[in-house]
C-alpha cells in the first residue's frame, strides 16, 4: 500500500510572475550567518527582562530574539541570520513579511482598524468568505464563522456540531492537538502537561488511538493499523459512545504536535464511511496542516475524502490573528447569535489573508509540492547515514526526521532531538520539535532546492555534532 506522500502528484515550478508579485522574494541560499554566540548580548538582554514579566507556562526551545524577518529568513537583534524551519509555526506560508500582504495591511490601516463584522458589515470580510468558500474542500456550498485563533476555530466548529446534532458526545484522538481552551483541551492529548491540573474539561470526549504504522499497537502490524483503529471506533461505539449519541469526530489530517504523523492512505476513507452509517460529522483541524502546506490547499484532499465542517487558522493571514469554521451550509444553519464574537474577520486581518489566498494559489501550493517531494527525498538521504534517524515523513513541506536509541525498537530519543534542535540553531537554522522525538519541518512554502541543500548541510553537521 502506497503512503500518501508516494501517490502525490507533483506540478511544475512556480510561474516567474508570481516570483515578481511577491510570491517569493529570495535572497542568496547560502549558509545562514552566525556573527556572534547565541543568544548574543542584546538578546541576552531582551531574555532577561522577558524571563522578569513573562509568564511561566511559555516554552522557548531556542533563545532566538527576532528583529526582523523577510522570506524564509530571520534576522536577530545580534545580527545573526537564520534559516526559517518554521514559519512561526506553520503561520507564514508566503514567505515572512510578504510584500503584497504587507501593503495590504498599510492600506487598510489608514482606512480603519476595526468595525465588528458579527454586527455590522465590510466587503473585505465578504470578499474572504467568498475566497473560503472558493477553495473550500467539499462539494457542497459553505459557510465562514471568523474566529482569531486555532482554538477558537476549534470551539467553534465544536459548538456547530452538538448544535446541529443535537448530540452530547465527541471522538478525538490520542496524540491530538487542538488548542488549549477548555473545550479544545477536551480533545488535546499530545501532552500530558497540557491537561495536567486542568480537569474536569468539557465533559463528553472519548479517544482513541490514531493509526500510526511507523509505531502501531503492540502486536498490530504496521498494514493492519487502519483495520485496528476502526475496530476500536466501533468497540467504543458498542461500549461506552453509542453512535446515536455521537456529534462528531475531530482529527487532524496529519498530527502536528503528536509528532507529524501521517496516517495510511485508507485511514481516512474507511473512518468517514463508518461515521456516515450514523449521521457523524467530520470536523477536520487544518489549522497546521492547512493553507496549502502539503501541497494541496487542504491536507484532507491528499486522501479523498470531504469533510462537513474544517476549522483554519495560522496560515491563512500571513500573522495577522485570524481564524475560520468553514463548514458545509447545511450544516451552517445556526439561528441568529447561537455563535458570535467581537474581533473574528478584523478588517486588518480580512485583507492579509485575502492576499495569502491570492498568493497561495498563484503557485506557492504547487511549490510546496514540488521542493516538498525535493526536501523528502533529502531527508531520507540523510536518514542512510544515521541509524538514529528512526523515520522521515510527511508530505509537501509538513515533513519530520524521528529520532530513536535504537532502530528496530523505535524507542523515543528526546535527548538527542533536542541536541539536534540546539546545534542546528547554533548553524543558523531555526526547528521545532513535535512529539516526543521528531523535529519537524514547516518552512514557508516559498521554500527552494536551494535552501533545502543549506538545511542538510546544517543538518548533517549538526547530528555530527549532537552525537560527539
């Protein structure tokens, strides 16, 4: 059976006038330049008066002090350059402080900031609907509620669903993220410090294991997790959920902080065909995986399935603080107020993501299917020198290397990772960890085989360096 990375199809280059538009605005893909030790003096001043007012509950994996940014790179307030592995995770998809985006914004600002669009009206926020619902992935017509955040997106799209159901109980899944709201905690499990002291939670959320072949269930082969996953679906169904009582299912196309876990091709087909037995809605968490970062618009159009309600947020704006519930119009049918906020579709926001969308599908998508596939195959090159890099996958530019103590145990190397992660920041390449042993790699979609061969060579020396 083919993994869904090996049955995507990959589109040509990126057309040299969405290059000119802002599309991408590279510089030289040279190595990044380090010019003193990290964090350098002024950031070191900047971290100590962070670490004074601050609160605690923030995790900081590297002591990056940004100043600016622009493309794939970030610029220190030391002077040090670096390669951009995360978009500020998974938020910059066309490239930091984009041109076209940028004056988007200026020119709205001088126009005005803010004028609630649950109350009144602006054709931006229209115009953005109307994008959403362009590109949205599913057949029938939808709807937009405008959120500022993944979470919000998430409770949202949540609230929709018990409304329309009318049904009290929720499936998630083990290594979820989706926000840390007490109704998307409810179905976050990737971490157990993410739950800690924080029960009860919304009450009515039953999970179970995601299908993940690289490390299946004890005595589940890794071709029979789909098979395994959907019989635990209908245990719980026969035990503890019954389906009558079931509003919906939340899953994340590919799990990003689990540890971006993409999950055999057939996973998803078989899941909706048991959730349509009963009437279940399908919520699908794009907030990471969405915009385009796999190179499809969605990451669920990479396994052939329509869901009915999808929540957005990250890379849709480009950094500006916005977030969306697109669901099905039949299932978007709430009365008047049911759902409502004051700062959701921001005008300054509305026309960020209206020029994201814009670029996304002027060739950025197609981009990130193509150095995506380029970057992959990179990694599994490097992979052949290293027996600790348990695992490469992913797809498009939402791809992972797995560290691991031993490789036919697949035990978890925390320790290692995070060395990796240090050594490479100290190279000027910026990662992110995800899971409990994987670093993950979710650059703007700008991204170029150029950049891709600087990212292995800082790589490569840093394992070197992780591993002495």
């Amino acid at each position: 059976m083919n993994s869904p990375e090996q049955e995507f199809n990959v589109s040509e280059p990126i057309a040299g006038d969405v290059m000119e538009q802002g599309g991408t605005q590279h510089m030289d893909a040279n190595r990044p330049q380090i010019k003193t030790e990290l964090p350098g003096p002024k950031g070191k001043a900047i971290i100590e008066r962070d670490a004074k007012v601050m609160s605690t509950s923030l995790s900081r994996e590297v002591p990056l002090v940004v100043e600016r940014t622009k493309d794939v790179w970030i610029f220190d307030v030391d002077g040090n350059q670096f390669l951009d592995m995360t978009s500020g995770v998974g938020v910059t998809n066309v490239g930091h402080t984009n041109p076209l985006v940028v004056q988007a914004i200026k020119e709205q600002a001088e126009k005005f900031l803010h004028f609630a669009g649950t109350d009144f009206y602006y054709e931006s926020q229209v115009t953005l609907g109307e994008m959403l619902n362009e590109i949205r992935p599913f057949q029938e017509p939808g709807r937009v509620f405008f959120t500022n955040s993944g979470t919000e997106s998430v409770e949202a799209s949540i609230k929709l669903a018990r409304y329309k159901s009318k049904r009290p109980l929720y499936i998630g899944f083990l290594g979820a993220f989706h926000g840390r709201s007490m109704g998307s905690l409810a179905f976050t499990s990737s971490k157990a410090v993410q739950r800690r002291y924080f029960s009860p939670m919304m009450p009515g959320v039953v999970h179970i294991p995601f299908p993940d072949s690289y490390r299946p269930p004890e005595g589940v082969a890794p071709e029979k997790v789909t098979d395994y996953v959907i019989w635990y679906l209908n245990r719980v169904f026969e035990t503890i959920a019954p389906p009558e009582d079931v509003a919906a299912v939340l899953v994340e196309p590919i799990q990003g902080e689990g540890g971006y876990i993409v999950p055999p091709s057939d996973f998803f087909p078989r899941l909706k065909e048991e959730l349509d037995k009963y009437g279940i809605y399908l919520i699908v968490d794009e907030v990471q995986s969405g915009m385009g970062r796999t190179g499809k618009m969605f990451a669920i159009q990479n396994f052939g399935v329509e869901p009915d309600i999808v929540a957005i947020a990250k890379g849709i704006a480009s950094g500006m603080p916005m977030g969306a519930s697109l669901a099905r119009e039949s299932v978007m049918d709430w009365e008047e107020s049911a759902h409502s906020n004051t700062y959701g579709g921001n005008p300054v926001a509305a026309v960020a993501a209206i020029e994201t969308i814009k670029l996304l599908r002027a060739g950025l998508v197609e981009n990130a299917a193509k150095v995506g596939t380029y970057f992959m195959a990179q990694l599994r090159e490097l992979q052949k020198r290293y027996e600790q890099i348990g695992d490469v996958r992913g797809i498009g530019l939402m791809l992972a290397i797995d560290f691991v103590k031993d490789p036919v145990k697949r035990d978890y190397n925390y320790e290692l990772r995070n060395k990796v992660i240090e050594e490479a920041f100290k190279r000027g390449l910026v990662c992110l960890g995800a899971g409990q042993s994987a670093i993950r790699f979710a650059p703007p979609l700008t991204l170029t085989e150029q950049h891709v061969d600087v990212a292995i060579e800082i790589l490569d020396d840093a394992i070197k360096a992780a591993l002495n």
